[in-house]
C-alpha cells in the first residue's frame, strides 16, 4: 500500500512518517511532498491509498488541493493546527482530521479508521499482512541486556515491562524476572503494536496475556497482576479490544 504526506513543514513530515513506521506495516510506500502542487501531481497520477495533507499551505492549501484530486478511491486525513479548519473539513469532507500537535494515540485511531474506509479487498489485504506481522513477532527473540549478560527471549514469552530508575523490567511468563540496563522506550522499539501496548509512561503490556479490564482503568494480568493504564489511553485500549474481537490482528491506538 502507498500513503503520500503533503505538508510545508518537514518537521511534521518527519513526525507523521516515525509514527507510520512505528505502528503501521501495511504502508510499503510512503511519498512525502513540501509542495502542494508537486503532491497533487503525484496523487493524480499514481493514485494512492492514503493521503495525509495540511491546510495551510502556500501556492496551495489542503482543502483547495482536495477539489482537484481525481483519486476518488484515496483515502484522506486532513493535518493542521487551526481548529477553524476542522469545521470545514468535515462540512465538505467526511474524512479524517489531525489537530496539530497531536498525539501517537491520536495519530493511529485516525489512520486506522481511514484504513478502515478503503475497499474490502484492501483491507483483506492489510489483515493478511498483520497477520503474518503478528505470527512473526510472538516467534521473534529479543536480546535482553542486563548488566551481567545478554539475555535472549522469544517476544510471545513476555507478559510486561516496567519503568525503573531508567531501567526496565522484563517479566516472562515463567516467573523469571530480569532487570535490564537498557530503559523501556528502548524495547519499546521492538515490542510493538499489534503484540504489546503502552499503558502507562511505566508499563508496556503483552495483550495477550490480559484477562481483565476494570472501568478506573486497571488491567488484570493471566497472572493476577494489577497494572494501571492512563487516562488518556483507556478509549484506545478499549477500541483495540473492540477490534480485536473481531480480527484478533488489525492494528489500532
């Protein structure tokens, strides 16, 4: 699949492709423009899949780009940091829309509705290849260094991270605990999305080793352990649990 980001700022360019790369595999293709004009060339001739655009742009702002776009089959996510704009995006498109600054959890719940708007066969497709993404993550080992030795361990092993004085946790679910010199933000790279989840600025979870989910935003472990997801994540999680209900692979925040 091929996504194009148009946006004056490299910057927020820059932002929106870590995120893709972060938390999507499906996208194959990501093209990126500064200038408008050169983009909607792009789009007209090899007709994407995806479309992250700014507003206000000069030469040509987004919704103006909107009107000449002849890829009726393009999904469109709408970027800015003018809420004015907002209202009018949905008052002439029913598409996504991005408030600058936003979030990752934001970033993926719009992305992934967008996905979710593209026709069956493509999203037969993205399923297929999170599928495959998922399988081979639970397989994958992980090298875990702690200040003696370097540990190895398949991910599906893994039931949680904890944040320690910039240290991380690693339990397994055989009870092994190991304390590594590297912080979470560093496995975080490694643990990811559709396997793992960030609670909390503190916890990374396996989310197939979760039984529970309590309304004050607790999560029980298949262990019994009690682990604290933040308010601003629980929508997420309960979104992705919704989901997964449904296709046990899709990726969402």
């Amino acid at each position: 699949m091929t996504i194009v980001i148009i946006d004056d700022d490299i910057h927020d360019i820059e932002y929106c492709k870590e995120l893709l790369a972060k938390n999507f595999t499906c996208f194959e293709t990501v093209i990126c423009f500064t200038k408008p004009i050169e983009g909607l060339q792009y789009l007209n001739k090899h007709k994407p899949d995806l479309l992250i655009v700014d507003v206000e742009m000069p030469d040509l702002n987004g919704l103006d780009l909107l009107t000449h776009l002849k890829s009726p089959n393009t999904e469109v996510v709408f970027c800015t940091a003018h809420d004015k704009f907002a209202i009018e995006a949905y008052r002439h498109f029913a598409i996504g829309f991005l408030l600058k600054p936003f979030n990752e959890a934001k970033f993926i719940s719009t992305i992934t509705k967008a996905l979710q708007r593209l026709p069956n066969n493509k999203i037969d497709s993205i399923n297929n290849k999170l599928l495959i993404d998922s399988l081979a993550l639970e397989n994958k080992k992980i090298a875990i260094p702690t200040l003696g030795c370097i540990y190895f361990s398949k991910t599906i092993d893994i039931v949680r991270l904890e944040s320690l004085d910039g240290y991380a946790k690693i339990y397994l679910v055989d009870g092994t605990i190991y304390l590594s010199s590297y912080g979470i933000k560093y496995f975080e790279n490694f643990l990811t999305m559709p396997l793992f989840f960030r609670t909390h600025k503190s916890h990374l979870v396996n989310l197939k080793k979760i039984k529970k989910f309590f309304p004050d935003g607790t999560l029980v472990l298949d262990n019994d352990e009690h682990i604290p997801v933040a308010r601003r994540r629980r929508k997420l999680l309960l979104e992705i649990f919704d989901k997964q209900s449904q296709n046990p692979y899709v990726k969402l925040d």
